[in-house]
C-alpha cells in the first residue's frame, strides 16, 4: 500500500521544533568549551535572530489580530523578545570565554525558555483554532526565509566559526538583515 505524503509543516510545527532546538543549543553551549563554545553560541545567536524574527514580523501581528486578548498576550512577548535580543547582544559583545559568559547565558536561557513556554500556551493553540490550515502553511514561508537569510550550519572544522561570525556579524545587524528579507517575503504574498 502507498505511504500517505507526510503533511506539509505550518508555520507552528517550525516554530515548536525550534523552539526544542534553542533549548538544546542552550545546554550545548553551556557544556562546551574554546572553540566549539564560540562555533554553538554562534548557531544559537543565528538560530534565536531568525525565530525571534520570524514570530515578530508574521506570527505576533496574525496573534494580535485574531487570538483572545491579542494586544495583551502579543505585548508581552514582544517584551520579553526585546529583552532577549539585548541580552543576547551583551552576551555577544562579552565574549564566550569572559568570566561572566555562564552566569548571564544560564539567565538569558531560563528567560527564553519561559517565553517559549508561554508561546505554546498562550498563543499558537489559539492560532491552530482560529487560522486556516492552509494559511498557516503559507505561513511557514516567513521561518523559511529567515532561515536563508541566516543560515545555521554546523562547525565541522574549528577554524570555520570565526569565519562564519565575521559573515554574519553581531546579533543586531543580522536581525536587521533577516526582519528585511521576511519583510520582502511579505509584500511579494500581498503583490501576488
Ligand atoms: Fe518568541
Ligand atoms: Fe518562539
């Protein structure tokens, strides 16, 4: 008998497998050294500016529009992002090996993944309730793009994260990069 195809992903089943990915990527710095240490706290930084913007830019605004109190649950995670995205961009400029790094990357860690907790929760239930399946597999499209404009790639040679660091630059600047290329994705669907 025929295998049914796999259903597409929408745009919540990317957001919640990277949301275990971040977790993951939390603990492998965590427990890393030299090197490898700076090679996975730059995938997590890569991993966390695409998502964070992903959600930002495509997945809060539907959630404001179209969930139970929507202003008040999409502001409060917009806080909470602001607030990552500036911790994550101390930690950056701090540096792996700076003797504060683990304390302020175990705090930035737990605030993260309280946020996504809460997006689980609170948010993309409601989503899968009120969107269309077929809308949020569209959706997907902004994760999609994001992750092209920042790829997150193994280190499989040391000598290549500081080389991926100076191409992607500090967390700020790719965010940038990515919120403009998830924008453009979202004025091609309007034009089409
Ligand atoms: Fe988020
Ligand atoms: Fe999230």
């Amino acid at each position: 008998m025929a295998k049914a195809p796999a259903r597409q992903k929408d745009v919540v089943d990317l957001l919640v497998e990277q949301h275990k990915e971040i977790k993951e990527l939390f603990t492998r710095v965590a427990n890393a050294r030299g090197m490898q240490k700076r090679a996975l706290f730059d995938n997590l930084v890569r991993l966390l500016a695409v998502h964070e913007t992903a959600e930002e830019e495509v997945v809060h605004p539907m959630a404001r529009r179209e969930i139970a109190n929507g202003d008040r649950v999409v502001n409060a995670r917009l806080r909470e992002e602001g607030r990552a995205k500036r911790d994550l961009a101390e930690l950056y400029d701090l540096g792996v090996d700076h003797v504060d790094f683990d304390k302020k990357l175990a705090a930035l860690s737990e605030s993260v993944i309280e946020h996504a907790d809460r997006e689980e929760k609170e948010e993309f239930p409601q989503l899968r309730r009120r969107i269309s399946a077929d809308q949020l597999r569209k959706m997907a499209g902004a994760v999609r793009t994001a992750q092209a404009a920042a790829p997150t790639r193994p280190h499989p040679m040391i000598g290549e994260s500081a080389m991926a660091n100076l191409l992607a630059g500090p967390p700020l600047a790719m965010i940038d990069r990515i919120q403009d290329a998830v924008r453009g994705w979202r004025e091609s669907g309007r034009r089409r």
